[in-house]
C-alpha cells in the first residue's frame, strides 16, 4: 500500500446500505477493516445525523440510519504516529491542568485527535472522565492546559478567562535585544479592538544570536496575545514547526471559583 495514501470521501447511507458502521464502511472503502477500526478509533470517521452535530464515530457497531453521512479521512502517515507522552501535573477531580508539550495538538481535526492533549486525557483517566479543554494554546508552543471534567467546573473557569482572572506566565525565547537584563515593560496596544495588556522582563541576551530571553505575564486573554504584542514590537518569537516554537507557558495563577482557594501551578 502507497505510504502517502490518504482518503477524503463524504458517504450516504441509503435503504440498501448496511446499517452497521464498520459493515458499511467496508462495502464502500478499499481498506481493511482492521485499518477501518483504527481510523475510526483515532477519530477520523465522522457521523453527520440531521437534527445532531457532527460527531467523530468511534464504535465500529453504531447503528446507521438511512440519510446520515459517514465522512472518512484516512492518512496512513498521521495514523500511524504516536502521540507524546503527557500527564496531569495537578488533579483536582472537576478539573486538572496539563502540560502540552511543544508539537502536540490541543484539539483534533478532520484527520483524527489521537494526537491531541485532548484526547490523551480522555484515555487517561481509570473511570473515564468527560474533558473539555478551555483555552487553546498553539500547537508550536508548550505548557500547562486546563481541562474541566464537570459543566460546572467548565462555566466558572470560563468565567474566569473571559473576566481576565487567569494570569498566564510565559518564558519565550524573540528575536532582537529587547532590552538590558533586568529591564521590564508593558506592551499595551489594543488587539481585536480590546485593551491588551502584556508585562515582560528581559531575563537574557545573546548579542551573538541576537536574541532575548524573556518572562511574560498576561494581564488580558486576547487570542495569541503574546505572539500578537511581541511580533507588533519587532521580535517575533523564535523557532519552527521542526524544533516547536520558543514559547512555554510555565505558570498559572487563579483564585479556584469552586473552593475559593489560590492555586499557583508551574511546571518546574
């Protein structure tokens, strides 16, 4: 079989289709059905039912009914890569944090989420756990992630990020001099039409490498804020899709809304 295969098909289920999924698939794609199986496990088969959202279908004995559309996405190269290693670094049972490490998705795809954090952690958990993951964080970057596990726990973090209440602590590595070591500074310029408010301090340089190492602090939760204020000051973090992005988000601090507790999490 090509190494390069890949499958992109958008299948109805009619009267005289066989209302098993696996059953189905097999009478209309050119695959095994142990690599149907696999497909369908790693999340690249969908189900589009009228009246449902779209799902990923993962049991191979789903009953199908007469007008759903089964969509197939099979990569033979993404399937077959193993996901990175990762763990809760804190469990507070409705919710845990996470760390992300650098190249690893936050969420799937059409082409699967075997590969995401965030259906590493639905596979982790002894006695399965719903997961909804909160915040995105870049698929080049690395650093903790929170996951609820209860409705609850989801709406009162939720809250908390979009009343700016979570304070997010980075480390990334710019380009340029962006300052003595020591020095600090706010990067403050509106990002979506909103107050954006970013802290830094300079914590290395390299005139050799003309570079920065530097600690970040989020005040405001602007998508891609770090990425958006450094870029806009002319020193664009540094890396790429081979080595992962300099950037890690290595502390959060929030004061918990279920217990009233302050939680302080890093990963070192």
């Amino acid at each position: 079989m090509d190494e390069s295969l890949r499958i992109d098909v958008a299948l109805e289920v009619e009267a005289a289709d066989s209302s098993i999924a696996i059953d189905f698939l097999l009478d209309n794609i050119n695959l095994s059905k142990s690599r149907l199986k696999q497909t369908m496990n790693k999340g690249a088969v969908w189900l589009i039912r009228e009246g449902q959202p779209k799902q990923r279908l993962r049991r191979a004995m789903t009953d199908l009914q007469v007008g759903d559309i089964v969509e197939v996405y099979y990569d033979e190269y993404l399937l077959a890569q193993v996901p990175q290693v990762t763990a809760p670094i804190a469990d507070f049972e409705l919710y845990s944090v996470w760390h992300k490490p650098a190249g690893m998705l936050t969420f799937g795809n059409d082409w699967g989420d075997h590969l995401s954090i965030l259906r590493q952690a639905e596979l982790y958990f002894n006695k399965a756990r719903p997961c909804f993951i909160l915040d995105h964080l870049d698929q080049d970057a690395s650093g903790l992630v929170i996951l609820s596990h209860h409705k609850r726990a989801a709406a009162a973090l939720s809250e908390l990020l979009v009343n700016d209440q979570i304070i997010k602590h980075y480390r990334a590595e710019v380009s340029g001099i962006l300052g003595e070591v020591g020095s600090t500074g706010v990067f403050d310029q509106p990002l979506d039409g909103k107050p954006g408010l970013t802290e830094y301090r300079v914590h290395k340089v390299s005139d050799y490498a003309n570079q920065s190492n530097v600690e970040l602090i989020t005040r405001t939760g602007r998508a891609q804020q770090v990425r958006r204020h450094l870029a806009d000051a002319g020193h664009a973090i540094v890396g790429d899709e081979g080595e992962g992005m300099k950037l890690t988000l290595d502390q959060i601090e929030f004061t918990c809304p279920l217990t009233g507790e302050a939680r302080l999490l890093t990963l070192n």
